[in-house]
C-alpha cells in the first residue's frame, strides 16, 4: 500500500529542541540557594545542555551509562537533564534526604559514574565518596563553579546521539519502601508521551502562557514530569533551590506564578506563612498540582475559595508518575461549591492512556461502584513492566497489571478514591477503616496543623486507631474538642479511640508521613480500655 507517516523516535531532546526553536526567549529563573537569582532561556538551556553533552563525553561516559545528580531546583540541573540525554546516557536523579547507606546502595547499584551536586549537599557527599564504588568524577552545580566551567569548555556544537524511542533516558529509585530501594528506568518513549498528556487542560493545563513555578524537586519522580512537559510548550520556569514558605511566597508574587505543583506539607508551610505575615490572596496563580499523598479537604477548600484550581493528583514513581488527576467534569458549572470539594478531594480520573481497575483479595475485579475498594492495578506506556538491574522478573502480571500497593475505590464516572495503602488500612471489627479519610476529617478540624492515624492492637477488634495530632502553631485545641468535630464528619465507630498531641511527625524523603514509623513506635501502645 502507498502511503503512510514519517517515522521520527520521540525522544526527550526533541522536547527541548522545540522549547529554544519556537520558544527560546521565554524565560528559565532560578532562585539559588544563596539567595541570589540568574535568569537564562529555553535557548539557553538547550546550548548548556549540548555542552553538557559533550563534557560528558570528553570525561569518557559511554551511551547507557549513568549519570548521578543530588541538587534541588535550577537552571544547571536542567541542562544536565536533557545533556545526558541528549548523549545517550541515562540520567540518575537522587533524593538527598535518604539515609547514607541508602545512597551508598543506590549509587553503587546504578554504577553511577559522575555525580553532580549541589553546594549544600557536599557534607553529605563527602561522608559516603569513599564508599562510592564507580563514581570517577565529581562537580558542585552551584553558581559559576565546578559545572559551569566544566561545560564553557565546550563550543556546544554538538548533534544529540541518534537512537530509538526505547532507549532509556532516566532512573529513579522508590523511597520509602522496605528494603533496598527499586530503580525504575524511564525510557525516551514514556517520557515524551507523559509531557504530551500532561499538558493537557484536563491535566496539568500548560501552554505557553504558563508560569510554572514546580515545588516538587527535580529528584522526586522527574518532578512529576514538569521539566519535559514545560519544554513541551515553551511555559516560563521559576526554579527555586531552597523550599523555604517565605522563599516560595516571594517568587510566587515577584514572578507572576501561575502554576504550581508539589506535596501537601509544602502547602501546609506556604498557609502558615500566609497566616504569619497576614497576606490572603495567592497572587496571579491560577492552578496547583497537589500529590505524594493524599491533600486535606481543607487544603482544597481553601485554595479553591481563593480562585485556585486544585489538580488532585495520584501516581508513583513506577508510574513516571501521573496516574490520575482531578479535572472538571461536563457539569461543572452547574454544581455547587461544596460537590465541587467533594469530587476534587478524591484522587481524579485517568488520563488518556492509563486503564485502572480494583480487584479484591481472590483477585476478582470489583465494580466501579464507589463503594469497593480493593487493591488498585494500572497499566500504560509509562507505567513500569520491571525494576532496573533486579533478576525478580516482571513487576506486571501476564496482562500487565502493576499492582500499586494501594487501596481504592473507582467511581462509575471512572473517578478513583484512594482508601489506603494496603498496609496503612485499619482493619477493626472485620470492617476496614480509611486512615487516609480519618486523617482528613482530623485536618479540617480547627487547630489541627498535621494529623496520622495508625491502628493499634485490641483485644476485642484487633484494631483500634490511633490519631497522631500536631496543633497549629499558637493553638490549644484539645482532644474532646477535636472530637466533637470529627462526630459531625465521620462514622461513630470511626471515631479513634485516643488521639495523642505530638510535636512533629516523621515524613519520608519525599514529604509523606511515615507510617512504618509510627507503628513501631506506637506497636505496644494500650489504648484506654484496650487491656485484655
């Protein structure tokens, strides 16, 4: 038959090559963690990336090998992005608040062979370099140091490696996880068609009109995508290497920030300076992504009284990461404010691409009736089908189904409801309890600044929660208080059996709360009455 299309590899350096192309003056800013702020372009970016590209190689890293960062948010951590990309290398993005013998594990196990970093992690980098096993070369990002004088000593006249669309092109290891962490490899493929959905008004809602300032870090899940799909349409970046509220604050008003995405104890922080310093509007932004863990209704509530559309969003590590978000439906306009909350409080709907369903404990596929909840499978082209370097075998079942780990219920509109972890549900009675939902009818309560429920043992209901209450700063709400609120929210019988006030919480590297912790801490804990 005659005819047909061009066969071109979509491969992430043609995301940039499109931003400095037709959009190559619109700006890249970067808020250092010095405080002091450097301004560049898309076209920028692209030169730094091919001098990156061509650095690398002249230090002798070879098409498949990776490529290590442990840096926040900037300019040069972009072109060292796309410029070990763009040489056939896979970039290697590496969370800094992992312990040490995690990073030692994940660096070793990737066989890293440069690593760039941030000036405020050299302490750190310092204390595990003599356990580095294939780390040859080592550079800080900051400023016009070790990095920049690296890649000026190229001309940038460089073509990026020719390949196919499923080469790899970046790796991330899960957090939180028991055991060694997993690597999950991302290919050029994967990544190109996640930027594309993303941009969609249904998903992130980026054009070039956007001001995307991303408080999710660059090495948490590729930043959730931002970087590539910003490229996509040429959005201006504001890059901030500090997540400081104040910081945050300042650019959000000094550089006309539209968009915004990150974990919710980030905008937890952002609402306590906004209290402290007595500003009440969000200035020009319009839309944030919260995701990582599930966002209090209250948080939404607040954002979308201000004028702020809340994208609730769901995904994972092993799903490059969106899975699900929260979007207007048909009937938007015509539902009041308060169904308005309700349906953006759960964790949204598919994107194009993504299929989902739940299955019960025999693996039988449950309604999609809102009320099932059973463990949440995905699969599509940027969800994981095996972990890197591991000889367990394929992380998908043989119609490939990755199970999440997570508990959920799918609405018939095809919304999705996270009821839990799998390991977090409190199981009392025979009955299960959302910790997730507990959690949140505790954060609308006036005085609660972050709350956990985790079961404890009972001798009559095997478990009974618990609810870990930090207060707002100034705030003396007391437990029959809290309550009293929560009876007017939830189900009696939901209803934790003490609540305790603690100082802080433990969160993971990536902002969520630490269970795991917080059930060993509290696993021989008696509730009142709980004795045998």
């Amino acid at each position: 038959m005659i005819g047909g299309m061009q066969d071109v590899p979509l491969r992430v350096t043609s995301l940039l090559d499109h931003a400095a192309r037709e959009h190559g003056t619109r700006e890249i800013v970067t808020r250092w963690a010095d405080g002091t702020t450097t301004r560049t372009d898309w076209a920028g970016i692209a030169t730094d990336a091919r001098k990156s590209a061509q650095a690398l190689e002249r230090l002798g890293v070879k098409r498949g090998n990776r490529v290590a960062t442990i840096a926040m948010n900037h300019a040069h951590h972009l072109s060292a992005w796309y410029g070990a990309a763009g040489m056939g290398g896979v970039l290697h993005t590496i969370n800094p608040r992992l312990h040490a013998d995690q990073l030692v594990y994940i660096l070793n196990h990737a066989a890293d062979r440069v690593l760039f970093y941030d000036a405020m992690f050299a302490p750190l980098v310092d204390a595990i370099r003599p356990r580095l096993e294939t780390v040859e070369h080592f550079f800080v990002f900051d400023g016009e140091g070790e990095y920049r004088a690296l890649i000026d000593a190229e001309d940038g006249d460089y073509a990026w490696v020719a390949g196919g669309e499923r080469d790899p092109c970046g790796l991330c290891y899960t957090s939180g996880t028991t055991g060694h962490p997993k690597g999950v490899l991302y290919e050029h493929r994967s990544n190109v068609i996640h930027a594309i959905t993303e941009c969609q008004p249904d998903a992130f809602d980026l054009s070039v009109r956007t001001v995307m300032l991303p408080i999710v870090p660059m090495f948490h899940a590729n930043a959730w995508g931002i970087p590539y799909a910003c490229a996509a349409v040429g959005a201006k970046l504001v890059l901030s290497a500090s997540n400081d509220a104040g910081v945050l604050c300042g650019l959000f008003r000094d550089e006309g920030v539209t968009h915004s995405a990150g974990v919710p104890t980030v905008w937890l922080a952002m609402f306590a300076e906004m209290d402290r310093t007595g500003v009440t509007d969000f200035a020009a932004l319009k839309h944030v992504i919260i995701g990582g863990s599930a966002a209090p209704r209250a948080m939404i509530e607040r954002l979308m009284k201000a004028g702020v559309f809340v994208g609730h969003a769901w995904g994972m590590t092993e799903t490059s990461p969106i899975g699900t978000i929260g979007a207007r439906p048909a009937q938007w306009d015509a539902m009041p404010f308060d169904e308005r909350i309700d349906l953006l409080a759960k964790q949204g709907r598919p994107t194009f691409g993504v299929e989902l369903r739940a299955v019960d404990e025999d693996g039988f596929v449950l309604p999609r009736d809102g009320q099932s909840s059973g463990r949440l499978h995905i699969r599509g082209p940027w969800v994981i089908e095996r972990y890197f370097g591991l000889d367990d075998g394929s992380a998908v079942d043989a119609d490939g189904w990755f199970d999440t780990g997570d508990v959920a219920a799918i609405h018939p509109d095809g919304t999705m409801q996270i009821t839990d972890r799998a390991k977090d549900v409190i199981k009392s009675g025979g009955e299960w309890i959302s910790s997730i939902d507990l959690e949140n009818a505790a954060m609308s309560c006036a005085g609660v600044g972050e709350a956990a429920a985790i079961g404890v043992a009972h001798p009559k209901w095997a478990e009974r929660p618990l609810l870990l209450v930090v207060r707002k700063p100034g705030t003396e709400v007391t437990a029959d208080a809290i309550r009293a609120d929560l009876s007017d929210r939830i189900a009696k019988w939901w209803l934790p059996d003490e609540i305790l006030f603690v100082d802080e919480l433990p969160h993971t590297a990536t902002g969520k709360i630490l269970k795991r912790a917080l059930r060993d801490r509290y696993r021989d804990h008696v509730l009142p009455g709980g004795k045998s």
